[in-house]
C-alpha cells in the first residue's frame, strides 16, 4: 500500500486555517493524502480582530477557535509548536519546544518529514531598531498581546480612579505609533471603550480631560498604503473623536515616561503601542537557503512556490509574490491584506490538487476588492472594487461597517460552514443583550 501525500501547513493565521480545513474536509476525508497544520499556539483568532480584544469591545474568547478541535472536526493533524529549522534535502522541519507560560516544556523538540510544505506565518511588525520598543511598548501581534495591552489598560484606569493624587497628563494617554489599519482602528476603538470603561464606578476620571489618544505617523499621511480619499475621510472621523494625530513624525525612542519624536518632541504616554512596520519572522532568512528579501519574506512564483525549491510553498505576509495583471502588467507585490490570505488560500487547496494529480500548477492573480477600515461600533470607511471597474467606490457609514462585518462572516463560513456560523452568530446576538459593552478585566 502506497504511502500518503504528506501535506505539512507551518502557520494558523487566517489562510492557513482556511487551507487544512479545506484540505481535510476532502484529501483527508477521503484518505488521499495526509494533512497536518503547525502553529506555536493553540488557539486562532481571526488578527484583524485584534485591536477589539485590545480595546476590550470584543470578548475574545468568543471568537476564539481551538486548533486541536477544529482537527478533530475536519480531518487533519495539529501539531504545536514553532518552526525553527528546515532540511530541504530530507524534506523535514524541526519544531522547538513548547513551553507554558511559566517556561516549563510541554511538548519537546521534535521533527516533520513532508512531500509538500506550505509556510504561511503571517507578519510581525516592524521596529526598524528603534530604541526602547522592545522594552516599553506593547505590540499587536497575536491574542496574547492583546490581552495584554486591555489588562494594562484596565489596571491604568482602576489605579487612577483610586490613587490618592491628580491624574497626571501621561498617565492616561495612549500613543499609537503606526498609521496603518491597524493602528487608526485600535484608536477608534479605544475613543469609545475606555469612556464605558470608566462609565462602570471609574467617576474619578474625567474621560475629556484625563483620557487622550494620539497616532503617530512618519508617512505624510495616516493609511499611506490605500487612496488619498479613504485617508482623507478616516483623518476626519479621527478628527470629530477628539483623537490627535501627528503626521511626518518620526519616533527615535521610546522611554519609560513616553515617546521622543525626531525633531525633538516629546509625548508623555505611560501606554505606547507600536503599530508600525511589517515583516516576517527572522528565522526565515535563514531557513536552508531559500530566497527571501529585504523583510525575511519567502520570494515566491505566481504559482506561490518558493523560487529554490518546488516542493515548498508560502502565502500570506510572509510571501513575497509577485502582483501580475492576467495582461502581464507587474504592480508589484501582493500587499499584506487579509484577502489577499483569503484568495491564496483558495489558489493553494487548488494547487495542492493539481500536486497531486500531476497536472501543472496554475499562476496566481490577486483581485483587489477594496479596502475597509473600522472606526468603532457604528462607523467605518472604505474603497470598494478596487478598481476592478476602473474607479474606487468611496463607502461610509452603517453600510461600510456591515460589509466589514461580512468579511469575517466569510472567514468564518469558510473554517465552519454556514449552520455553525448562524448558530454562533445568533447566540452572540443573545448573549450581547445581558453582557457588559466593554470587556471589564
């Protein structure tokens, strides 16, 4: 009996979720070949959705997926821990040790041979050196980051309202740095979340005098990566929430008391978020001779290969692919977007099929659908199309908000299918009704 295809997944971020379900729900349903994800955590939550958990206007635990369940459910393996060394010629990755949050070993090393791997670890950000980010600023790069950053959010308000002394100008001030998606929805959010937070016996604090928010941004405007026009609509709405933004202002340290600017400014914030930047994991420079750029990104074909080695592919932040019109005009690269993910997760299940089969694998064409940025509860600004129809559809408001909500609908659909999505979405509806509106520890 001949062995199966074995399938390794490195990374559960959104499209490598997308991809093992659907893998499993056919190839592994089926016995046709053998699926395992990795991932150093155990549980997946859809990243966009990070700053809400941040901010405490979503429960996350809500929304949170566990990856051995989800195996279980659809056919694959889950194995946890972090990819630390490839060996092409053995076609086998080595896990590190998985350790508890007390630094005890839970699982230890260990390795994975594979017929085709698929790398898709997302990004992390991008301090560019910047001094004292490691050891003063918070990040937004998985759950437990987020978590973090609302307890101390949390904890700075209940030490406010109770210590003996005035509130001091920095002592409630939360500096942003990083205009991207990102850092302005976390800044929308915050407006509105830290006000309830308060609301609930806080009465100390003044919420127009002692809470401020301020993003800060080197580019010379906020959301430099989408249009002109969504930029100049989101600066507005950031405007009318009492939100201060600095442009053109470069950060050249961060201190225990707040942030140097460049030019010689300095703003007091005792909760600074670093949102800026992008890259992928360091260790993927390194990672047996493949071929990557200047920010650790894995260079791929249009068929999502690696350029050194057919057996391996990735997609994602991590990739760096190629952005061709079907026409063969080059723009680029394939930006860092959820859909983006979304649609290579799609092109994979479907070039893993072709693997199979012997047939020869497909070039991938990024859509851009447009672009979405969520500013709080009842707002939200966007682009639709993406030009698709030669224009960009300006979108804002109630209408905007719902079409951003419809993309996690589809994140969902696509790891649980549609009744256990109207199952999860009617009782949040429920639940909604007698829980607090902002996550209070």
């Amino acid at each position: 009996m001949n062995e199966l295809h074995k399938i390794v997944v490195v990374g559960g971020g959104a499209g490598g979720l997308e991809l093992v379900t659907k893998l499993g729900n056919t190839l592994g349903k089926s016995k046709k070949a053998h699926i395992t994800l990795v991932d150093k955590n155990r549980t997946h939550v859809w990243k966009p959705k990070l700053h809400e958990i941040a901010s405490g206007s979503m429960d996350y635990s809500e929304h949170e997926l566990n990856y051995s369940a989800q195996a279980h459910e659809h056919h694959f393996t889950f194995r946890i821990g972090e990819m630390q060394r490839l060996d092409r010629s053995k076609q086998t990755i080595y896990l590190a040790p998985y350790l508890d949050e007390q630094g005890q070993e839970v699982t230890p090393a260990h390795s994975l041979a594979y017929d085709t791997l698929v790398i898709c670890i997302g990004s992390l950000s991008n301090d560019f050196g910047t001094k004292g980010v490691n050891e003063y600023a918070f990040r937004l790069e998985n759950q437990r980051d987020a978590r973090h950053f609302h307890s101390k959010m949390i904890n700075a308000c209940i030490k406010a309202h109770y210590q003996p002394g005035s509130i001091t100008d920095s002592q409630l001030h939360v500096a942003i740095i990083g205009a991207g998606a990102t850092g302005v929805e976390l800044a929308a959010e915050l407006h509105r979340t830290t006000r309830e937070v308060v609301s609930y016996g806080l009465d100390r604090i003044d919420p127009q005098k002692d809470i401020k928010v301020t993003v800060i941004e080197a580019a010379p405007r906020i959301l430099p990566a989408l249009t002109p026009e969504l930029s100049n609509a989101t600066m507005s709405l950031l405007g009318e929430y009492g939100i201060n933004v600095l442009t053109n202002s470069r950060v050249s340290e961060i201190t225990a008391q707040g942030v140097k600017l460049s030019d010689g400014g300095f703003i007091g914030s005792q909760l600074v978020v670093w949102a800026a930047g992008v890259k992928a994991a360091e260790y993927l420079k390194d990672l047996d001779g493949l071929q990557t750029n200047q920010i650790n990104q894995l260079v791929v074909l249009q068929t999502l290969q690696t350029t050194l080695d057919e057996n391996i592919f990735a997609f994602g932040d991590c990739a760096a692919c190629p952005w061709i019109k079907p026409s063969g005009k080059n723009l680029g690269l394939v930006p860092p977007r959820a859909q983006a993910a979304h649609q290579q997760a799609s092109h994979m299940f479907k070039q893993i099929r072709l693997r199979l089969k012997n047939q020869a694998l497909k070039p991938y064409y990024y859509k851009d659908f447009g672009s979405l940025v969520s500013l709080g509860k009842f707002s939200t600004v966007g682009s639709m199309m993406g030009g698709l129809l030669g224009e960009n559809l300006m979108i804002q408001g109630y209408f905007a908000k719902l079409m951003y909500l419809s993309l996690y609908k589809m994140h969902e659909y696509a790891i649980h299918g549609a009744f256990k999505v109207a199952l999860d979405t009617l009782a949040r509806m429920i639940t909604k009704r007698t829980d607090p509106r902002v996550k209070l520890h």
